[in-house]
C-alpha cells in the first residue's frame, strides 16, 4: 500500500496542467535546499569551534545551554510553515483501505518533511566533529541521538497543535517571557538546558528517556488522529455563523470602499489573511538584525532592511493579489468588476499599512537618525514604486489560495513566473543602487530625497499606471481563471 501512494504522489505531480511550471519551482527549490543544508554543515562547524578557540571554554556544555531554544525555535517553524498532508489523504478515506493505514502514512510523511531531516545536517557533522576531537564515543552517540529524537517528537507535538493558534501563542508568548529571564539572570532556564543535555553525554543510557518520549507521542498523536479521522468530523471545513461587518466610513466612496470592506473582512475572518497579516507584523522587528551581523552596516544593505521593515504588509500581502479572491474570482469576472477600482482597494490598503510601519519605524531613531532615515526613504520609495510594481506582479500569479487554511507552504504550483522574477529588479536593485549611489556622493539627506522623488512620482503618475496594469489584468483574465478553476 506505501508503495502505492508514493506512486500517486508521483503521478499526481506529472500529470499537473502546469508541470513544467513546478518542475522549475523544484529546481529552485533543490538549490535553495541544497544551500540551506551548506548553511547547517557550516553551523555545525561554528558551533564548534567558535566556543572553543574564541571564548575557550568546552563546546559541548555551551551548546547544551542553547538547545532548548534551539528546539523551542524548530516547533514555532514548524507549525507556521509544515503543511499536514490532510487534504492527499481525504479522497482515500472513501476507498476500501484500512483507516489504520492511512493514518500511519499520514503521519510518517511528516517525517519527510525538510523540517524533520534538514536538521540532521547539523547533528550528523558535528557527530564526526566530536569524534574527531576526541570525545567519548557512547556519550557522543547519546548526545547526537537524543537531539535527533526530540527533534522528531517536536514534529509529532506539531501534529497535536495544529490548527490550535490561541494555545501556540499563549505557549510562545510564556517561552519569550521565560526567556527574558533567563538573559537577565532570573531565572536559570540555560543553566537547565545544559544540565538535561549533558545528562546524555555523561550517561549514555538516558537515551532511552527520549526513546521513550516519541513511543509516547506517536501513541498519543496515532490515537488522537485514529479518533478524528472523518470527512465529517475531524477533516471538516468548519461552520460558523456569518456576520454582517462593516466600516461605515467607506460607505461613501463607493465600490472603492466595498473593495476595501471586503478586504478588511477578509484579514479578519480568513485563517490564511490573518496568519501573512501577523507574520507581516514581524518585519518590523527585522531591522534588529543590524545588531547582529556586520553584512547590515553597509548602506545598501540597510535600505534592503527597510524596505521590508516599512513594506512587510505590502509584499506578504500585495504578492497574494488577486489568489486572496481565488475562489470567488470567476464569480467576480462575471460581474464586470471595475479592474481600475479594485487594484485601487489592494493600493489603498497596502500603502495604509505601509504610511503605519513608518511611523513606527521611528523607534530606530534611537540606533541611529540615519538608519530611521534610510527607513523612511525605503518607506517613500515603497508607497510611491513597490505599491504599484506589486500590483503589476500580481497579473501574473496563478496560486490560489485557501482561505480556511493557514497558508503554511512557501511556494507551491503555479505561482512561478520568470515575469515576476524580472519585476523584483524595479522593486529592490534599483533602490538599493540608487540609494547607495547617492549617499556616497551627496550623503544621507540626498540619498532619502532621490528615493523620495522617485516615490513621489510613482505617486503622482498612479492614475495611469493603474489604468496599465487594470489593462494586463484584463489580459491576463482567462488564464488566471483556467488557473484557479484548474487547482
């Protein structure tokens, strides 16, 4: 039966209408897996030999101290970005095969997932780096293992709280708190960390403690999937009553302001808007950075940072244009939507967002007024170029999107296009060129200035360049639908 599936998985994916469209995007994704995991080989390494030769002290127990981040880290990225295979498995469920089996395939896929085998590129060369150095063999086995097994029980803790939002942020929020006090000495969460992962150094034979934790949480996740495991119980879209929502305000702008409503309503009830409306909240928070990596105090470097500080909603968003109405889209096109009125809603909504993050920007002044007014020209630059050149990109995405679901996967089928690529040159080289041109010749106040000229023309000239883009999306009308009807 297991060689079944894989054989569907295979069939389902040379048999898509756009396959050449995802063997390219698994092209991409091959090389940027592949220079992740030179990344982990890498970090293993420094892990390593950085505690030893800069700070001198043993490198084992200072690794130890971080572990429980380090895992603590692996769950959050798991639940905000590992698909459940859910949706391959619901035509099976009709079939004459065990519900045993299924389950079991389901929740093994997990473990095929990136996020679980991408980490053995750390644990694996920092094993033979161990070795090398002449650790203890058994202790080193039983180190590395322990840390490969929590890693594949943190994917089955995954499974159990998926689709449970409050109690992950509730968790998280106690994590970030914990680990504040930790860094100010007030609690000893590090010093813990250490002493529970050096426990399998020292006594080889703990391992059966994480041995008998994954027993435990593949039991419990089997179980409670075994249980669940229904068309109309566990794998239902689920039914709430509708409510009417509206901002009075926009009433008076027509269909500018229903577009608007509609989007707004959207962010609020859709799983999949709110989850890139939070994650987009983050980009703010990306400037921090600057503190941690000298690659960030070039100015060049730190206008590509402002550009998502300012612009997180505008790209998470503006990107998504129009896959957020994929499902009600062919509806829309029957209509006589006004194109021109529409891009104006997405505008509108974009660059509000984006007016906002450079306000709050304004709590880098206190690194630097420089660093704030590179922000600031990034954020010009963002309302008056990015806005627009986002919206023209979005004639060319093919992806629908799910707005029941979280939208957990980076990249899937149909949302490549060599047009798309080609238009990330307006939206960050030219910038970034610009800027940092202007800045070595003329300094800061010349270099925020040409980027606030350029904005502002963007600006003043977005009557026409609508009027362009509402022609593409005109354009590109029929095959967007064949797209969304397609998937």
């Amino acid at each position: 039966m297991l060689q079944r599936f894989i054989r569907l998985e295979f069939k389902s994916f040379f048999r898509s209408s756009s396959l050449a469209a995802n063997i390219i995007v698994k092209i991409f994704q091959l090389l940027g897996v592949l220079y992740i995991l030179a990344i982990f080989v890498f970090a293993a390494f420094g892990a390593f030999y950085y505690p030893k030769k800069e700070l001198h002290i043993d490198p084992l127990p200072f690794i130890s101290k971080f572990l429980i981040y380090w895992l603590i880290a692996d769950l959050f990225l798991r639940y905000f970005f590992q698909q459940m295979p859910t949706q391959n498995i619901k035509p099976f469920l009709t079939m004459n095969i065990k519900k045993s089996t299924l389950v079991n395939y389901m929740i093994n896929k997990t473990f095929l997932s990136f996020f679980s085998w991408g980490g053995l590129f750390i644990y694996v060369p920092l094993l033979g780096i161990l070795l090398y150095n002449g650790y203890d063999i058994l202790g080193s086995l039983s180190w590395i293992l322990a840390l490969i097994i929590l890693s594949f029980s943190i994917n089955l803790i995954n499974i159990l709280l998926n689709g449970k939002d409050l109690a992950v942020w509730i968790i998280g929020g106690l994590l970030v708190l914990a680990g504040g006090l930790d860094y100010y000495n007030i609690i000893a969460l590090s010093s813990a960390s250490e002493q529970f992962f050096m426990l399998f150094f020292n006594h080889w034979y703990a391992i059966a403690l994480p041995i008998a934790l994954f027993v435990i949480l593949y039991t419990i996740c089997r179980k409670f999937i075994y249980d669940n495991f229904y068309l109309d119980k566990g794998l239902e879209m689920k039914q709430e009553v509708g409510r009417t929502e509206s901002i009075q305000f926009l009433n008076q702008y027509g269909v500018l302001g229903t577009f608007i409503n509609n989007d707004v309503r959207m962010i609020k009830r859709s799983k999949a808007a709110k989850s890139i409306t939070l994650g987009s909240c983050l980009f703010l928070f990306y400037g921090l950075l600057l503190f941690s990596s000298p690659v960030y105090q070039t100015p060049y470097m730190q206008l590509f940072m402002g550009l998502f500080v300012t612009g997180g909603f505008l790209f998470m968003f503006g990107q998504r244009v129009p896959s957020f109405d994929s499902s009600y889209y062919p509806l829309m096109m029957t209509l006589n939507v006004p194109y021109k009125e529409y891009l104006k809603a997405k505008w509108w909504m974009m660059v509000s967002a984006t007016a906002v993050c450079m306000v709050l920007a304004i709590g880098y002044a206190f690194v630097s007024w420089d660093l704030y007014f590179t922000f600031l020209a990034a954020g010009l630059y963002n309302v008056g170029v990015n806005s627009q050149v986002v919206l023209l990109s979005g004639a060319y995405n093919k992806n629908p999107i799910d707005l029941n679901a979280r939208a957990k996967s980076l990249g899937k089928k149909n949302n490549f296009s060599f047009k798309t690529m080609f238009l990330l040159l307006p939206q960050m080289v030219l910038p970034m060129a610009v800027f940092a041109g202007t800045k070595y010749l003329l300094g800061t106040t010349a270099a925020v200035a040409s980027l606030g000229i350029l904005g502002l023309i963007g600006f003043l000239l977005r009557e026409k360049l609508f009027g362009f883009i509402a022609q593409l999306y005109r354009k590109e009308k029929y095959s967007t639908l064949k797209a969304f009807k397609a998937n």
